[in-house]
C-alpha cells in the first residue's frame, strides 16, 4: 500500500513589531519635507508666476502661455543658450580629457607624492566660483594684469584675454580649472573599484600598462565618465557666476544676456520682470533636461550591440 508524505511547510516569517514596519517612512520623511520645502513649491511658484504679467494699467493680469511665446521668439534667449551650448562644446570635452589622464596617472601608482598631488588638483574645486572668477578677473586685466605687465617688459603686444573674440575661451579656461580636480576625483573613485585580479590576469597574458588602460580601465570608466558628461551639462548652462562678475571687468563684451541664467537674474534683479524671468527659468530648465536626455540616448545606442 502506497503512502503519501504531506508536503513540507515553510516556516513562516515572523513579522516584526508595528513599529519596524512604520520606520522606514520616518526616515524618508525629512528629505521628502525638505524636497518639497526647497524644490517643489519654489518650482510650482514660479510656474504660477509664469502664467501672469504685471503691467502698468490693471496690475498683475493671468496671460496663460503669452509669456512663454514671448520666450520663445526671444532673440536674447536664443543667443544666450546658443551661447552656453558653445561653450559647452569647447570647454567639456578638454575638463574631462584633463580629469581623464590625471585619473589614470593616479592610478597607475607610478607617480611620486601621489597624495600632495591629488590634493593639489583637487585644491581648485575648493575655491569658491565668485573667489575664483575674481581672480583670473585681475590675472587676465588689460592694464595691471600679470599677463599684461609681462608683455609690455618684453615689447609686446598685451593678450586680449577679455576681448570677445577671447571671453568664451577664457571663461572655458576658468571653469576647467574649478572642476577638473572634481571630475577627476569621480573618475579615480572608479578606477579603484576595479578589481585587481582584472590587472594580474591582463599583466599575465602579456599586456601593458597602455594596454590595461585601453582595454580594462577606459571600458570600466563609461558609467562614471557618463555621470561627468550629466553634471556638466548641468552646470553648463547653468553658468552665471563667472560671466556675471567678468562683466563688471568687460561691461562692452559681456552684456546682461550673455547666458540664459544670466539673462534671467537681470529680468528678476534689474528689470523687475520676475514674471516673465520664472518663464525663461522654465525654458531653459526644459532645454537642460531635453540636453540630459539626449546624452542619456546616445550612451544607450552606443552600449546596445
């Protein structure tokens, strides 16, 4: 006579007390608090802001979308985020060049004070944008400037670093020095994840320091380098603090909308447009994340085989 054995039961999980279960909200609650204090309704009130104007005869009157057409055909807008895309084209890809090699070169171990080297790159980020901008603000002067003085002792002709042929390039030049110490650090964080049995095995079959850094490290960097690429988009157009104080320096090259940040405090601070500033906010937060996306797309294609 068969017999049949009754399936085995799991153990139950023992739920813990009411109050584990009730904890993990409590831990979020403060970032959800603080994001929606300091994000969320700044955001929704500028984009009630947006939606009116204020004008001379009724005061503030609804508009709807008039202000974003406004924005949208507005010729200083265009030139102002044109303008931040050149220099993003300029100046991002040497910044991470530069965070790149310095990285790799850390990472090598080859390198003698490798630390005081590390910090001493790293040093520049440190320094704030407004002390920063200040400071190449006198080392490229006209007139007493270093650069200047150097040029006139040997007879020649004075850089015109604040001319308007070179502002792009030098305020290219003041970013890279603030935020290739950031990148790089990023970057080497990243590289010292990489397990060291990768390198024994390559090391092993033959290959080479240059070899490794081609086919092991540089492979390794994509997420990281990618994450660079985002927060430079960011901080691209996003740039105001640089152009904002060079143009008390260059008033004749660098005017109010300069960069499409900029453009949008002089509305707010100088105009008393804060109406129509909210909606150009709005635009170029919106070009920001379409820019984002569109590297985000492109990272894509290129890891789908």
């Amino acid at each position: 006579m068969a017999t049949t054995t009754a399936p085995a039961k799991r153990p139950r999980r023992r739920a813990g007390p009411p109050g584990h279960r009730s904890a993990g909200p409590l831990f979020v609650a403060p970032f959800l608090v603080l994001f929606a204090l300091l994000f969320l309704a700044p955001l929704g009130y500028a984009a009630y802001l947006s939606l009116f104007q204020q004008r001379l005869i009724g005061g503030t009157v609804f508009v709807g979308l008039d202000n974003y057409v406004k924005a949208v055909k507005d010729p200083l807008l265009h030139d102002g985020v044109l303008r931040v895309a050149e220099f993003f084209v300029l100046q991002v890809p040497l910044m991470l060049l530069l965070a790149l090699l310095f990285a790799l070169a850390l990472d090598s171990g080859l390198l003698r004070l490798a630390r005081v080297i590390r910090l001493g790159i790293f040093v520049p980020y440190a320094v704030p944008s407004v002390v920063a901008a200040l400071m190449w603000g006198y080392l490229y002067g006209p007139d007493f400037g270093p650069f200047a003085q150097l040029s006139r002792n040997l007879d020649l002709p004075a850089p015109h670093f604040l001319s308007d042929g070179w502002m792009l390039g030098s305020l290219a030049n003041i970013v890279t020095w603030e935020f290739v110490g950031y990148n790089m650090i990023i970057l080497y964080a990243a590289l010292r994840t990489i397990p060291q049995d990768l390198y024994e095995a390559a090391a092993m079959d033959g290959a080479g320091a240059w070899r490794i850094a081609w086919s092991i490290k540089l492979p390794a960097l994509k997420p990281a380098l990618l994450l660079t690429v985002l927060f430079s988009v960011i901080g691209s157009f996003q740039l105001f603090n640089e152009p904002n104080l060079l143009m008390k320096i260059a008033p004749d090259v660098i005017s109010s909308s300069y960069t499409a940040n900029l453009y949008a405090y002089s509305l707010a601070f100088t105009g008393q447009q804060l109406n129509y500033a909210a909606t150009v906010s709005f635009l170029l937060g919106l070009v920001i994340v379409i820019a984002s996306y569109a590297v985000l797309l492109t990272a894509n294609r290129r890891r789908t085989p």
